[in-house]
C-alpha cells in the first residue's frame, strides 16, 4: 500500500512539473486551390484563452514578430507577394512604445505560391513566433503542406514586374520578406484579403476594447454636456416640449423621438467614417506615424479652440436652414432639432468628435460607430430626461462663468494629452526630439499652469471677472498643483509609476542612468566584472550561465537566474514594478549574482557549440535556442519571465517553490528572503 502511494504521488509530481510547459498555440495547415499551378498555403492558428500571438506586422523594437521560413523554394516553386493574415487587434505597449498587433483566439495566415516543379508533392515551411499572457513564450514550429496532384505540363511565366532579383547573401532558408532563388516575386508588405472564394475565418472583436470605447465615448458625451455651447439649450429644449406638446404623454414621446434623432445623427456620422475610410484602413492609419503626427496637430488646434484662441463652427447658414425645418412639427420637425443641436453646439463637441473618431481608428472595425453611440447616448439622455420631467430643471446649476471654466479645463488636459502622440511618433522615429526630461517638462508647465488658472492667476478671452473662487475650485486646483510637483522629480530620474503609461521609457532620455551618475540609481560607480554589464536599474548582470557561475563563486553569493527576453513585455513589468521596490532592489544588488538569460537571443552561437537537444527536439544554433533548452531541461517550464535562486552546485535554494515568474512585489520578497536564508544554513 505504501509503495502504491508512494508510485502516486510520483506520478503526480512528475504531471505537475511537466504541465509547466505550456502550449498554448495549436497550428494546422491547409492548401487552397487558386489555378493548376498557384495555391494558397493556409497556417492555423488556435490561441487558448486570454493569450495573443504577436503578428508579423508588428514594428520593430516591439515584441518578436510572427516569422515563416520556407525550404527549399529554389527551382520548385516561388511565393507570391507577402503573407496575408486575418483580422488582427491593435494595442500600444507603453513599455516598447510601439503599437502591437497581435491575434487572439482563431486565426490564420496565407501565402501564396506559384509552383515550378510539378513533381513537387509537398512544401515544407516552420514559423518562430511569441505568445503572451502573463508570462511570454517564443515558439517554433515546423508544418508541411500537402499538394494536389499537378497535371499541367507547362508552368506560365510569372510577370516581369512582379519579380525582383534576389539578394546576393541570402540565408539558405526563404523567408517571406527575402528569398535565396535567383527570382522572387516582388514582395508587397501589405494587409489584403486573400484573394480565394474561401470564407474567412477572422478572429473576433476585442470586446474589452469596445467597451472601452464606450465608456471613454459616454464619458465625453457627458463632458461635452458642460460645456457653454451645449448646457444653456437644456431648458430652451424643456420649453420647446412643453410648449409643444398637448398632453404629458405627448410630451414623453416627443422627448424619446428627440434623444433617439440625437443618437442617429452621431452614429450616422460613425458610419460614414467608417465606410469611407474602411475598418481596416483606419485600423492601419492607427499603428502608423503620421496618423500620430495628425492626431498631435488635431489636438492642439482643439486645444487652442477651448482655451479661446477661437471658436470651431459650421457656417451659420446651415444652422439657419435646418432650424427653419425644426418650425414644421412633428416628427420631421424634432429630428431636424436634433440635428440644430448638432450643428449649434459644434464648436464645443467638435473637438470631442474629432477626438474620439481618431482614438477609434486605434481599434478599427465598428469603433467610430461605437464611439458616436455612446457619445451621443451620454448627450441624448440628459435631454430626453428633462424633456420628459421638466420639474428636474430646478436642481440644476444655473449657466455662468463655471462652463467656461470646464471648457479651459479640458483644453489643457487635451493639450497635454497631445504630446503623448507626438512622442509616439519620435519613439517609433528614433529621433530622440522628445526624451523623457522634455516631454515631462512640457507636463509640468502645462499643469503648473493650469493650476495658476484655477487659482484665478491667469485669465482667458473668454472668462468672466472672478472676485474670488470656489471652495470646490481651490481644491481642484490644489489637486492639479499636486499633481505638478509629483512631477518634477522625474527630471532627475524618478520612475513615476503613477502616469508611467505617458512618458517615454526611462532609457529614452538624455541621462538614462540618472542626472551625474554614470552608474545610475544613486550607487557608486563599481568597477564590472569580467564578462558582467549594467543591466535594469544599472544592476550588475551577466548574460552567460558559465561567466555569472565562475564570478558567483568567487565572491560566494547565490545565483538569481533571470530568464527573460527582449521583447517580453512582463519581464519589463516585473524590473520597472518589482525589482525597483526599495527592500528588493538593494537584495539584488548586494546579496545575489544575477545572471540574465535572454531566450530571445538570435545570436548565432559559434558551429562547435550547436547541437540537437532530445529534450525539446529541436537544432540549437543561436544563443536563445541555447538558453531555452538550458530552462526547458533543467526546470522543466518555457515561459518568461521565470527566476530561480540557485547555490554554487546549481541546486534550487527554494524548496516549496522552486521558481516564480509574474508575481507582487510582497510573494517576490517572500520568496527572495526563503533562498538567501536557505543559502546560509
């Protein structure tokens, strides 16, 4: 019975261990028929839950890219054009500073091929891609696609224009951006529909991301609301319904039939900016440069109007006209009031509508018309309520210098808000015009004087004389000069966790390791040990097991292995909101030897260390590839970030946790302290 138990819990053990490595991507493949010599070549994709695989769109200096290789193309067939993919999502990453497109769930990829050699029965192809969730895997993945029985004898020529010669020192492999045979078909680097009678399968909306459009868009409507061009018809529209209608009954529907023509309005203007530009087109507006430069500029003209400098109106002949039509009655007669309101009121909602089509874009799909419903529900009800209820009138505020006083509020919160996008712009440009310490100190004057106004030291065109203010204004105003000065000290290095979704990176600024400290982090300048460099927080690291091993030794301290990448986002996470803790970092510091394993390395590693590992049944041949097999082998998981605290043997100093990934500041330090004090005994 003992033994018995004894062989279960073994089994369990050995279940458990090896259910760390995770796969949570399932490839397939296909072969579409185009013509007896072209096919498409459809890769799979099935994503588990919450994880997203990054597209091979995505920029550099982002997250790794989805790659195709494809074998032996020289003399048997030639691809055509660039893969194309499903539909994708759109996120900026604030801690690469690049927008990420990614698929998740169910999607595919397609590359098209014209075949030379019609004895060619199979193509063979791999990928190397990225997944993340809270930890990050990079993958690799050989396919095969069957093809059908080829009966032509003669192969047609593929056009002049669409082939290019190819590179003199291509790789031995083809992958989709370059290929070794002599001619290749010029490559177009664009997203399109595949061009088959095949169905295609996309990968369904970000549900989060439209509701976040929602919420953001109703917020606006209900920002837009306070503004002087929008609160002051509240009661001309009551007295409108209430003169109108004969019964109270009569006066609910009209007021219903008001705020739906509201509605109608704004989210037909949602729909025609989507078909005239296209859910794709803007999606991929979103992700690119000049949309960021455009969006700065929109910004700033915003800006500009709700601070006074002038007003955004629609010609008034038009107002004129469509308030004739309102005079007719009826339901005719509200709809075209509803569309008085929009025209009247424009010079205050304009900036909010340009704004949230453009945020929208980011999305793609049916953004803007989500957008405009919720911005014209949260501007709709408010009307059709009090049109409903006009005894509700009496509780409102009356109109006064306090509307523009929101107005100038939000023109400076959109005019700090426009230089995120410029520095976008600059990150993706490398142009290092807006570094860290200019761009926050741009915010500072921004805010700093924002609270002047607030405080009634600056005074705009527009505001009314302002014998003394508000309790609830000084407060705001406190709240802004707060604000301020938390600021200030991210001029000298300071992470500013709060807003760290805003500025640039910490190593995009002109003294990245902190104002007069070359070391950074307020140590003094050590002398690095052989084969060690300045990593996170200018912490003394290695990035080879054997160098990290041998300097661990010889000063007797146990060994942090960090296994990360590049483009892991979390691993990013864990050094700017973990390793920066004022209890962790000095443990980092003093009391390990941190070695970093980059399993993302795609440095080749010299012929005589290359290899073929059993373990992951795969060739070894760059630095990553080594490094993934070492974690894989070793500890038995292939996610990142993973860290294990190891003595000087390589054994794990933590016995009821072996290794931790993604966690809090409080379980890192817990964890921490159990292997130091293990380390000891």
């Amino acid at each position: 019975m003992k033994r018995l138990l004894f062989l279960l819990l073994t089994f369990l053990a050995i279940t458990q261990v090896n259910a760390q490595i995770l796969n949570p991507v399932k490839w397939s493949t296909k072969v579409e028929k185009i013509s007896e010599t072209e096919f498409n070549l459809v890769f799979e994709g099935d994503l588990d839950p919450e994880w997203h695989l990054y597209s091979q769109f995505t920029p550099e200096d982002g997250p790794i890219p989805l790659e195709i290789k494809f074998k032996e193309t020289a003399g048997n067939y030639l691809l055509v054009g660039k893969a194309v993919e499903s539909k994708t999502k759109t996120a900026f990453n604030d801690t690469f500073g690049v927008n990420e497109i990614f698929f998740s769930d169910k999607f595919w990829v397609k590359q098209r091929v014209k075949i030379i050699n019609v004895k060619l029965s199979s193509i063979d192809a791999e990928v190397d891609y990225q997944v993340c969730k809270e930890v990050c895997i990079n993958g690799n993945k050989k396919l095969k696609f069957d093809l059908p029985k080829i009966v032509v004898s003669k192969i047609t020529d593929v056009p002049k224009e669409d082939i290019v010669l190819a590179p003199v020192d291509a790789p031995a492999d083809t992958k989709t951006a370059v290929t070794t045979v002599d001619t290749v078909v010029k490559q177009t680097p664009v997203v399109a529909e595949a061009t088959t009678d095949t169905a295609q399968v996309e990968a369904p909306e970000a549900e989060e991301s439209l509701w976040t459009i929602f919420l953001l868009a109703c917020a606006a409507g209900f920002a837009a609301l306070l503004t002087p061009c929008v609160f002051p018809l509240l009661p001309m529209t009551v007295s409108y319904f209430t003169k109108q209608s004969k019964t109270k009954a009569a006066g609910i529907k009209n007021a219903i039939i008001y705020g739906i023509s509201i509605i109608v309005i704004y989210v037909a203007l949602g729909i025609i900016v989507t078909a005239a530009f296209g859910a794709d087109a803007l999606n991929d507006l979103a992700t690119n440069v000049w949309f960021n430069l455009i969006f700065f500029t929109l910004l700033i003209i915003f800006a500009l109007s709700f601070l006074g400098a002038f007003e955004i109106m629609l010609p008034n002949s038009w107002a004129n006209k469509v308030d004739r039509q309102a005079d007719r009655g009826g339901i005719i007669g509200i709809l075209f009031m509803a569309l008085a309101l929009a025209i009247v009121s424009f010079s205050c909602t304009g900036p909010f509508i340009g704004n949230l089509l453009f945020l929208a874009a980011a999305h793609g799909g049916i953004g803007p018309i989500i957008g405009m419903f919720g911005f014209s529900l949260a501007l709709a009800l408010p009307f059709m309520l009090f049109a409903m209820f006009p005894g509700w009138l009496n509780t409102l505020p009356k109109s006064g210098g306090w509307l523009n006083t929101v107005k100038v509020f939000l023109g400076f919160l959109e005019l700090a808000l426009a230089f995120k996008f410029l520095s976008n712009a600059d990150l993706v440009l490398q142009l290092h015009l807006l570094e860290r310490e200019v761009f926050l100190a741009i915010w500072i004057a921004i805010f700093g004087a924002l609270a002047l106004y607030l405080f009634g030291k600056i005074t705009l065109p527009h505001d009314s004389p302002l014998p003394f203010i508000s309790v609830g204004r000084l407060m705001m105003g406190l709240l802004v000069l707060t604000f301020t000065i938390y600021l200030i000290p991210g001029l000298w290095g300071a992470p500013l966790k709060i807003i760290s979704a805003f500025p640039p990176p910490m190593t995009y600024s002109e003294s990245p390791n902190g104002v007069g400290n070359t070391a950074g982090g307020g140590v003094a300048i050590a002398k690095l040990p052989e084969g060690a460099k300045y990593g996170p927080h200018n912490l003394i690291t290695f990035d080879d097991y054997d160098q990290g091993l041998a300097y661990a030794k010889s000063v007797n301290k146990p060994i942090l292995l960090d296994f990360t990448g590049h483009a892991c986002v979390n691993c990013r996470k864990m050094e700017n909101n973990v390793w920066s803790d004022k209890v962790i970092l000095p443990i980092l510091r003093e009391d390990v030897v941190l070695i970093s394993l980059y399993v993302d390395d795609k440095r080749p590693l010299p012929k005589d260390q290359q290899f073929y590992s059993k373990e992951t049944d795969s060739e070894i041949e760059t630095i990553g590839d080594k490094w993934t097999d070492f974690m894989i082998t070793k500890y038995k998981t292939n996610t990142q970030p993973l860290y294990v605290l190891t003595d000087l043997e390589g054994k794990s100093l933590n016995k009821k946790k072996e290794s931790i990934s993604y966690v809090s500041v409080d379980e890192y330090l817990v964890w921490l302290k159990d292997g130091l004090e293990n380390f000891k005994k």
